[in-house]
C-alpha cells in the first residue's frame, strides 16, 4: 500500500480529536482565547450540555477582517509574536482551536474591535469561511451548534445531558478562580444561572484579597469561614490561595484546585504535595478543600506538553513540591488549635428535632476512627512533673482513688464537677474546665461559649507534635547496627544514595558505599527498632529518584511517633482534676493542629452562648 496525503477535512478531524474531547473543552479553549484578548465580562450560555449550543459573548479586543480570516486557519495565532515557547505569558498558543472546531461542528464568530464602527461575522459555507458586515457591539461573540455533527462515533460517546453541563460547570469554577478580576456568566437552559461578579484587585503585589473572596464566591460561604490563607515563597517559586482547616474534608478530591502562572491544571506533583501537607491530620479516607496557585518564572516551566494544556511540566519537581507542602504547613500551623465550624455546626443539629445519631454526619465531617484504648493514663506533655518517667518519655500518674483502665468496663455517667474557678479564668480562648464528663469529656467554659473537649484525642495530638518537634530539632538518635546491611541496587540509585548521606545521617540512616552496584547501611533510626532495612532504603532511593529528596525516612519516623502518641497518651476512662484538665487545655492553645487528633476527628466543639439561647427558645 502506498503513501498518501491525507485531505485537510479529514487532518482537521484527526487534529480535532486531541484538543476537542468534549463540549467542556470548547468552553475552555474559547474562554481562554476571550481572556488573552482582555475581556472582562465574558457570558457562556449552552443547551443540552453543549451538544446543541456553546456561545461565548465577550468584551475583548476583537478582530479586523484579516484576522478573523486567518483565526479558523490551523496553527495560525497571535499569541507568540517572537516565536519563543519558553516564555509563554497567554493561556492559548497553539493556535488550534478555532480550525478544530470548524472540523467537528457548526461554526460562528461575530466580532468588532474597539476602533471599528461595524463589525464582522464569519460563517462556514459548503466549507468555504465567508466574512460579512454585522451590527454588534465591541468584543466577541463565538456560537458553535451541533457539535460532532459529522462525527458521530465521537457524539455517540458522549455522556448525558447532565454530566456534559456539570463538566462545563467544572471547567468554568476554575477559570473563574485563576481570573477574579473578570466578570462570568454561565446560564442556558439546562443549568442554574451562575453568576459570579468581578472581585476588585488592589494595588498592592502582595493583596490576596480579590483572590480570596473570588474562593468565596465559587466555593461558598463554609469553605471561606473553615479555610486559612497560604502564602509563602521558597527560591523562585511563590505558593498562594486557601486551604481549608483539617476538621472541614469531602469525600473525594473533587474539591482540590491547583493553578500554575494563572494556568488551571492537573499534575500529579501539587496533587502529591497537597496531600503530603495534610499527611498528619487526615483519615486515609478523607481529603481536604483546598485552592493552590504557584507562580513561577516561565522558563522553569513546559506548558507544551499536551493539546488540552491542562498538564504542565517542571524543571525543578521537588522544588516545586517543597514549596507548597511548606506553604500550607505554615498556613494550617497559624490557625494554631481552631477547628471547622461545621463541626459545632453538626453538634447543634445533634440537639434540633429530628438530630442524633440517626442523622448521617456531614459531607465535611471526618469520620471516627477508634484508637488502641488500651493500657494506662499518662501525664500532661509538660508541667506536670511526676517522678518515675517511663522510657518512652512519660510519666505514670500520682497515686489517687481514681479507677484505672482496667478496672473499668464501661464509662461512668457520673460527672465530676471541678471546683469553682474565678470569672476571669474564663477569658483564655478554650475556657476554663468546668468538670468531666464519662471520665473523658471536658467541659470548659468560655467567655461567651461552652466548650468540650475529648480528653484522649486532644492529649494524643499534643504528645504527637512534641515527638515531631524533638525530630525536627536536631540529629534522630541512630542504632547501630551489629552487622552492616548489604542492599544492591542499580549503579545510579547508588549514586543517589551516596550523594544524599550526610543528609540521611541527620535522620539517623547511616549509609556508605560499598562497590559499584550496593550500600551498606551501618545505622537506623532508633525509633523504627527492628524496621525493614531493605524496605525502608529502597524506598528511599525511590523517591531520590522520583522527587530528589529523603522525606520518606521523616513520614516513617512520624507514622512510629503517631503510633506512640496514640499509646502514650492520656486515656478515655481516667478521672482527671481540675488542674490537670485546664493544663491540657492551656496546651492546646498552645500547640498548632490540636483542634484535630492524628486520627482526622476533632478534639473539641464549641458552642455559643447565643446558639445555646437559640435552643432554649430564648432567642
């Protein structure tokens, strides 16, 4: 079989396969074009998920007739006037839009710059594009009909009505997030009008605000009211947006955003470190809301990896990762011990009509997971000093009447009231402890709120976060190792492994070469005791190889220390006195993440004093 050339009717269509998928990327590629030519309203009506209609109205810069000829032109753009992909300062640039979808679909552009008295419009006849005079304002107006007309296998593997909407509804959130200072408009006949106005941009480089409140506006009033705002720069690379608090998660992933240069994507490298932020403070089944945006010079950054652009490649991965798990570390550290309103939220309807257990819990609410409750109670992490410390570094309780663990088979219903405490005792942010509730609620009283606290999940976070600080704070204390381990490897993880020793020291991994093709491992950590050697190298040399750096070794240390933590804390079932419980409390001031035990479930609810009023009918 010979050689041929293929038609262009039918390279149009091939070529319209890879950036065309469905209707939501007609929407993307169109609003997208609309917002390099500087509009600032731009309103998006479609029918039958866009299957029948997509039309984008802009107030943009428009086209002359030269333009507007050459714009349905494949690989034709105005987009890189110096030919240079590795500045790439627009949304669009490949200059396939418009031709592709002149290949799969009925096509319109009407179109008027902002010095011409008439404007134009540009229709398909019989395949030939053909340019008339046409009355209309300045800017763009784009309407493509029928779509995959003359390609039905395409049309045929189209999802319903719905899910083609909801995706455009998707597409349309993200745009609107990475572009607050614009004006949309989505409505059609088979959707809800959404309408989201433009959010004023300060002066200021560094207000965040426009941003902030554009989140507010797309993702609504309970993720603005639970969320802490990320900003943080590490080399070259500036991380920005909103991350909700740990207590606030969803079901899925649906609900994490992530932008690079104004660019909404899906990469796997800020998908992996929003998740390694949040590793500390969520159930494996929960993930967080969050709102990521990384600026970054374009030179560092390939956004030509694919037609759809929604892919992107760095130079520097494990920069770019560090700086956003950094990023939303210090942003979730500054909301110190605060929880998710929803979880008072969940607790009053506990209490409405209808509420209790029966009711599912909400969608942002982390689910309950049972610790290991065996074993005895330990002390407070600090200012109670009691003699006889254990070796894992706490301290046995003083003498007292109060039963042990073992000793009780099911909670007491009775409450031990903690003697009277000044007024202003009650100024402190978590109150003071007003008594004990099943011996392990403490219920502390507030300046205008009452407060319970779980006793065993908030000492577990507590001992946890002492047991990070001392691994941050210097050299992991290392164990070594009777008999070196001999690993073999290939020759450029050993050369991985060599290159990061002195840093796998600081962790308590001592390693050195030993030939060609192997490592041997003279020191562990001594926390891990008797760890997977074998294991525990090969995964760090996979992810030197993946992410260039060691942070594997330091999420092993942490999982041992949350397991201790859980262990090592203050159990439910032990009476605790009052000073004792206000001591927990004043720690947990102190201490970021406590509003949220290693477990993902909250540590304490608050209730208002008006919310309390509201229940009693005296508001």
């Amino acid at each position: 079989m010979r050689i041929r050339q293929l038609p262009n009717d039918l390279v149009n269509k091939i070529a319209a396969g890879e950036v065309i998928e469905r209707p939501a990327s007609i929407v993307k590629e169109l609003v997208e074009n609309a917002l390099d030519a500087g509009a600032t309203r731009i309103a998006i009506t479609t029918s039958a998920g866009g299957k029948s209609l997509i039309r984008i109205e802009d107030n943009g810069s428009g086209m002359g007739e030269e333009d507007l000829r050459l714009s349905v032109e494949r690989h034709a753009t105005s987009k890189l006037p110096e030919d240079d992909l590795d500045h790439i300062q627009t949304l669009g640039f490949r200059g396939e839009a418009l031709a592709s979808i002149s290949a799969v679909a009925d096509l319109r552009i009407a179109t008027r710059p902002q010095d011409a008295e008439l404007g134009l419009q540009l229709r398909f006849i019989d395949g030939e594009a053909v340019i008339s005079p046409s009355p209309m304002p300045h800017g763009t107006v784009i309407e493509v009909r029928e779509l995959f007309k003359n390609v039905p296998a395409r049309l045929k593997f189209l999802k319903s009505d719905r899910a083609e909407t909801n995706a455009i509804t998707d597409v349309m959130k993200r745009l609107a997030m990475s572009q607050p200072h614009v004006h949309f408009i989505l409505s059609g006949s088979d959707r809800q009008t959404l309408n989201w106005p433009a959010q004023p941009m300060s002066d200021v480089e560094d207000d965040f605000q426009g941003d902030k409140n554009r989140l507010g506006q797309i993702l609504g009033l309970d993720f603005a009211q639970n969320a802490v705002p990320i900003d943080y720069q590490r080399g070259p690379v500036l991380v920005r947006g909103m991350a909700a608090l740990p207590t606030y998660t969803k079901a899925n992933s649906l609900s994490q955003f992530y932008f690079v240069n104004g660019r909404p994507v899906r990469d796997k490298v800020l998908l992996g470190a929003l998740r390694g932020a949040y590793a500390d403070f969520l159930h494996r089944d929960r993930f967080p809301v969050a709102a990521v945006f990384v600026n970054m010079p374009s030179q560092d950054l390939d956004v030509n990896v694919h037609p759809a652009k929604a892919e992107v490649r760095f130079r520097d991965p494990g920069l770019v990762r560090a700086a956003v798990i950094r990023g939303v570390m210090n942003a979730l550290d500054a909301a110190g011990f605060r929880a998710s309103k929803t979880v008072s939220d969940a607790t009053l309807s506990a209490f409405q009509p209808g509420g209790g257990p029966a009711q599912q819990p909400p969608a942002s609410a982390s689910p309950y997971v049972a610790p290991n409750a065996t074993g005895d109670g330990f002390a407070m992490p600090h200012q109670q000093q009691w003699a006889n410390t254990s070796p894992t570094g706490f301290a046995p309780p003083p003498q007292s009447d109060a039963p042990r663990m073992h000793d009780v088979h099911q909670p007491s219903a009775r409450m031990e009231v903690a003697p009277d405490l000044p007024p202003e005792n009650d100024d402190f942010p978590l109150g003071s402890a007003r008594a004990q509730l099943f011996e392990n609620y403490i219920v502390a009283q507030g300046p205008d709120s009452l407060i319970v606290v779980d006793q065993h999940a908030a000492h577990e976070r507590l001992v946890y976060e002492r047991f990070k600080k001392e691994l941050s704070d210097g050299p992991v204390p290392a164990q070594r190792q009777l008999i070196p381990v001999v690993i073999e490897l290939t020759e450029e993880d050993c050369d991985r492994l060599e290159e990061a020793q002195e840093e796998l020291a600081q962790v308590g991994l001592g390693v050195e070469r030993f030939g060609p093709r192997a490592i041997a491992v003279h020191e562990t950590p001594a926390i891990l005791k008797h760890p997977n050697v074998q294991k525990l190298v090969n995964d760090v040399a996979d992810q030197l190889a993946e992410w260039d750096n060691i942070s594997i070794v330091r999420e092993r240390l942490e999982e041992v220390a949350a397991r201790m933590a859980c262990h090592g804390s203050v159990r439910s079932g032990r009476r605790l006195r009052a000073e004792e419980m206000n001591v927990l409390l004043r720690d947990m001031e102190a201490t970021p993440h406590s509003g949220q035990c290693i477990h993902g479930r909250p540590t304490y609810v608050e209730l208002k004093k008006a919310d309390i009023e509201r229940l009693f009918g005296r508001r």
